[in-house]
C-alpha cells in the first residue's frame, strides 16, 4: 500500500474533526445576522458580503468553537452531551491541527475584511475576535464569570450583525439600536438557559458559570426575562419590525416548563436545549421573511 493510501483515513478523520468542532448546525446562526444585517443596511451585493458571509460560516465558527473544544477537552470527556449535534469530543492528536487551521483559516478573511471596511468596522470586527477568543482562551475563560459568559456569549452571534451594519456604513437609528439590544438580550437568555443543564457538572468540575451562580431555577427565569425584554425592546422599532418581537414567544413557551427546576434535576433542561437548536431553524426562516417584507416597503 502507498504512503499516500495510507494516509488518506488520516485525513479524512482530520476534516471530519474539523468540520465537527465548528458546529456546521451553527453556521448559520453567525453567517445570516451578518449578511442579513448588511444588506439590509443597503451594503448590496459586493465583495464585502461575499467575503464576511463565507467568514461567518466556517472560518469564525472553527475559531470560535475550535479554541473551546481544544481547551475544554477534560471536560468534554466528562459530558455526555458531547458527541452529536452540541459538539464533539475533539481527540487530543487534533488539537494543534484545530488550533492552526482555525487561525489560519480566519486569517485571510480578516485582513480582507480590514482592508474592505472603515476604523469603526475594524474596531468592532476586534471586539468580536476578541470575545471569541476570550471566551475559552486559558487565563482569560469568560465563559466561567458569571454573567459575563452570557454577554460574551451573546456577542459572538450580536458581533456578526453589528460588524454587517457599520460594514455598510449604516447610521445608528432607532429601529436598528433597538434591533440590536433584542438581540443582544436574546444572545444572554439563550445562553443563560443552555448553561443549566450543566449546573451539577460544572459545580463538580469547580467551574462557574451564570447558571452555577444563580442555580438551575434562578437562570431559567432570567432567561425568561431577558426573552421577555428582548421581546419589548423591539416595540422601539417601529412597524413592521416589532413584529420580531414575537419571535421571542416560542422561546418563552419552551423554557417555561423549567422554570422551577432543582439544581439536582439540571440535565432535564436538556429536552428544552436541544428544542432550541432546532427552533433557531424556524425563528430564522419567519424573521427571514419579515426581513423580505420590509425590504419590499412593509
């Protein structure tokens, strides 16, 4: 047999650990706020939107959950929601591959991305990096603050569409301040409810989190409120827009069931996370067509 046939179940293991740490099922949900943020900001159809949309695919999502699935390889073993849809557990022969190919990768995209936009666009495309890379970096770990991993959290799906916005120069008016705090307000509920089915792992493991701080229960009714809020937020942005706001609806529907679960029932909110995963899907597809709507003049 060859050395080239030989390596050939090597590199194939080597893409599909790729592809598998940056959570294909979530590429959407940092490459659409982007794209639909810009071209609603009247960007068009240029090389910007081309170029940011293919980033927001893969290249940031393997940088983004590529450094967490390197650095939080003990605990992954450990979890077993690790595996399917909510991540792999990445083999400790892959991480320098990971880590490499996620920067590397990211790299070309970035400096065009620099080159194509202003000071300000530049500005906020740093903040975004820096919140991806800061979440699980070592040292730095914003994802065991409490609170602040849900507002890092948020900005990794909030960076995108702001980046999009002052990308294509948009002026920050009401209707789009608005959009982007619901937004943002979602991002924290969102990951406030799925940090509690790890509430009893995490305590095990001495790692913190908004959910260890408020317990099982308290994160989920935060995460109702801030649904809520985000919901309320988007009355400000005049119609049709607010009717987004009722995209927060489903959400709430989901996660009321757990409103009082015990800590020592944690994992249960499992059903409602993996129910969310899928409802981005739908919430996605329905905010799509409400964007086609006012793009026709409402």
């Amino acid at each position: 047999m060859s050395t080239t046939a030989r390596n050939r179940p090597a590199v194939a293991e080597g893409i599909r650990q790729l592809l598998g740490s940056s959570r294909p099922i979530s590429w959407v949900n940092t490459a659409y706020p982007f794209a639909a943020a810009y071209l609603m900001a009247g960007g068009g159809i240029t090389a910007g939107l081309v170029i940011g949309t293919l980033f927001f695919l893969f290249p940031y999502n393997l940088l983004m959950y590529g450094i967490n699935d390197v650095f939080d390889h003990e605990s992954d073993l450990r979890n077993p929601r690790k595996g399917g849809v909510e991540g792999i557990v990445l083999a400790a022969r892959w991480h320098r591959l990971i880590l490499w190919s996620a920067v590397l990768l990211a790299l070309p995209f970035v400096v065009a991305l620099l080159a194509a936009g202003t000071v300000l666009s530049g500005a906020v495309l740093a903040v975004v990096l820096a919140a991806v890379v800061g979440y699980s970096a070592p040292r730095i770990r914003l994802k065991e603050r409490p609170l602040l991993d849900s507002m890092t959290s948020s900005t990794h799906f909030v960076g995108p569409a702001v980046f999009g916005l002052a990308l294509a120069g948009a002026p920050p008016s009401l209707p789009v301040v608005a959009s982007m705090i619901a937004f943002f307000l979602w991002g924290m509920a969102s990951q406030a409810f799925g940090a509690v089915q790890d509430v009893t792992a995490d305590r095990q493991a001495g790692i913190g989190s908004i959910a260890t701080a408020l317990g099982a229960r308290g994160a989920v009714r935060t995460a109702i409120v801030l649904y809520a809020a985000a919901g309320l937020v988007m009355v400000l942005a005049g119609w049709p827009g607010a009717l987004a706001g009722l995209l927060t609806v489903p959400y709430l529907l989901s996660i009321w069931p757990f409103r009082a679960l015990p800590d020592e029932c944690c994992e249960e909110a499992n059903r409602g996370w993996r129910r969310f995963l899928w409802l981005n899907q739908v919430t996605g597809f329905l905010l799509t067509l409400l964007l086609i709507w006012i793009a026709l003049g409402g």
